[in-house]
C-alpha cells in the first residue's frame, strides 16, 4: 500500500481545503438561508481547524507537476473530516496557479460516505454510489453516473438504467436524468385514528 508522504500531503491539502472552502459557504448551518437536500454531499459541512486529508492506494500514486496533476490507483480511500470517498482510481487537477481544485474525478465502484446530525441530534448517514465521480468546483456539483444511487439515512434513490445521471449541488439541490426509482420512508410518530 502507498501512503503519501509529507510533500504529497501538501500537494493536495489545496485540493482538500477547495472542496472544503467551496461547501462551507453553503453550510446551512451556517445562517446562509439554504437547506440540505436529500442529501447533503461531502461539500455541507464546516472544515475543522487543522482538519487534515489522507489519501491511500493500493497500487501507485503519481504526481504530474508541469500538468497540475495527481493520479491514486488501487483500492483508494480519501479520509476527511468531512467525508470518506472508496474508489478504484482518483484523479485531482488543480488550477494552474495551484490555489485551487480545478476538477476531480473517481472512477469505479465509488463510495462517498458523509455522516451528520440533524436538527433532532440524530446521526444521519448519507451515501452516494457510482461508476464514477466527477467533482466540479466552478458548478460545486457532483456528478454520479454509471448505475449511481443515492442514499440519505433511509431514503433511497437508484438507477434503472445504466445511463442516468445523478447531480448533486453543494447547496443541497438534487437532479435525476434519466430512469430511476425512489423510496421515501416515512419515520414519523403516526397517530391512530379512532372511529
């Protein structure tokens, strides 16, 4: 297994704070007036302090300079504060001035994993499953395809065909394109009626 080094670490900590800083604008925690979607996506939640990102893979990691690239292969897993993310290949391209995330891409049998607590106190998993991710920080979207599903604590939405495309936005905001099927579970206290 590859573990990055130091000097790697710091080649994507721009990376991690670009998607970090991105959702954090859109916290609605944070009075901003927008509400979480169905589900939330790795971008809802506040960075911490020192919050610090790793990255693993199994088979290589390469790192392309002149190209503004970084390439993970082989059982990669991302651990963030904010999210975990499984996948068998990840590719981040940061801006030419390296200030910023230019575009991420996850490829095959992606996880995006996000845990949460609601207004309630209650922890909320949200997951999101894909052939591939592709992560755009000039949109803040997500988009899931290759049979993606979607899954925020019991509520469940997933593809019927190959072809449908997920977009998830940082501000909560949910699109399906394309066949699929949605579960809603209703967890509320229900009354019963006398007649």
């Amino acid at each position: 297994m590859l573990r990055l080094s130091f000097f790697s670490l710091c080649l994507l900590a721009v990376t991690s704070l670009s998607f970090a800083a991105d959702g954090a604008s859109m916290n609605p925690d944070s009075g901003s007036g927008e509400s979480k979607g169905a589900f939330g996506g790795p971008l809802m939640k506040d960075r911490p302090k020192g919050a610090k990102t790793e990255i693993t893979a199994k088979k290589q990691a390469t790192f392309d300079n002149a190209a503004n690239l970084a390439e993970f292969e082989g059982n990669v897993i991302v651990q963030d504060p904010q999210f975990t993310l499984y996948c068998d290949k990840l590719k981040v391209t940061l801006n030419q001035n390296r200030k910023g995330l230019q575009l991420a891409e996850a490829m095959g049998n992606v996880i995006i994993v996000q845990t949460n607590t609601d207004e309630s106190g209650k922890v909320v998993k949200s997951i999101g499953r894909a052939g591939k991710a592709v992560y755009d920080p000039t949109s803040g979207n997500i988009t899931l395809t290759i049979w993606p599903s979607v899954q925020h604590d019991v509520n469940l939405q997933v593809a019927t065909e190959e072809g449908t495309i997920m977009v998830l936005n940082r501000s909560g905001k949910s699109d399906t394109k394309g066949s699929s099927k949605t579960t809603i579970v209703d967890t509320g206290d229900q009354q019963q009626s006398k007649l």
